[in-house]
C-alpha cells in the first residue's frame, strides 16, 4: 500500500502546526464530514499542544447549533453544506475556543449526493484577526475515505496560507 497520502498529511500538519507556533496562534477545529480527522491528524504530531487547542466534531445540524452556534435558520435557508454554514462553524469555533484561527469544513463525504450537492461537495471555512472566508471545492467521488482525507489536506493548506 503506497504510504504517500498518509505522509503528504503528515507534513501539512508539521506545516501547521510549525506556522502557528512561530505566530504564536492557537488552533481549533470544526468538523462534519471529516469527523475529526483534522484534529487527529494535527494531533498525530508530538508537541501539537503548543499550537492545538480543540476540535469540534458536529457532525448532526444539532450539533452545528448547540456547540458551534451555528443559526438554525442559515442551515434551513443554505443547507448544511454551504459557505454560508462552514462561515458560521469557524466564527463560532474561533469565538467559543478564544483561539487565533479555526478552521471548518462540511461536505459530502458519500456514498451518494444530490445533484445541487455532489458527493466530493466541501464547503470550507476560516475564521482569525482577519475576518472569516470561505472556499467550496468539488473533489469528485474519490470515496469517503478519498474525500475525508482530501478534505483534510484542503483544510491544513488553508491553514498554512493564512497562518503564511
């Protein structure tokens, strides 16, 4: 089995992490579709407590809500897959953690989708000093796990850019 992946992963993170030591910027999470796989992979790496605070992993719109304060009316108005729904995981991870930079992400991991949310549909966000942005990246069917972990290296790449 090729170990590419699992290293490519494993640098973003070392990539990371290292950005937000030398800021000296404390790190969160919001998860849905990668269902933590983010913070574990950050966490994979020794001495990330220095730079990683939590992970939210709100997989339910339940969960968005209560532990992100994600508006039930954006989820029922966008959809839980939606820019406007991964700005509203990062904000509210960034503010509840009183951390520099949060990142979320919501998608279709699959099997399935729609056809207005194809599966390999992640809607990703960023919360910091800066403001909160948003990204929307179509991966395809690569399988969930192909998904999971695309998603996962998407959202530690946006996390070096903004912490660059």
């Amino acid at each position: 089995m090729d170990d590419k992946p699992a290293e490519d992963l494993k640098a973003l993170a070392e990539g990371a992490l290292k950005a937000a030591t030398d800021k000296g910027v404390m790190l969160a999470t919001a998860e849905s579709c990668t269902g933590g796989m983010i913070s574990a992979t950050l966490s994979d790496i020794p001495g990330c407590s220095g730079a990683l605070d939590r992970g939210f992993i709100t997989y339910s719109n339940q969960a968005k809500t209560e532990m992100l304060g994600v508006s039930p009316e954006t989820i029922e108005a966008h959809g839980a897959v939606s820019p406007e729904v991964a700005a509203e995981m990062a904000a509210g991870a960034r503010d509840r953690a009183k951390v520099g930079l949060a990142v979320s992400v919501t998608g279709v991991a699959g099997p399935g989708g729609t056809e207005n949310k194809p599966e390999g549909r992640v809607c990703f966000g960023i919360a910091d000093e800066h403001g909160t942005r948003t990204e929307t990246v179509d991966f395809g069917p690569l399988g969930r796990d192909g998904v999971r972990r695309a998603t996962t290296a998407h959202a530690l790449r946006m996390m070096i850019e903004a912490l660059g």
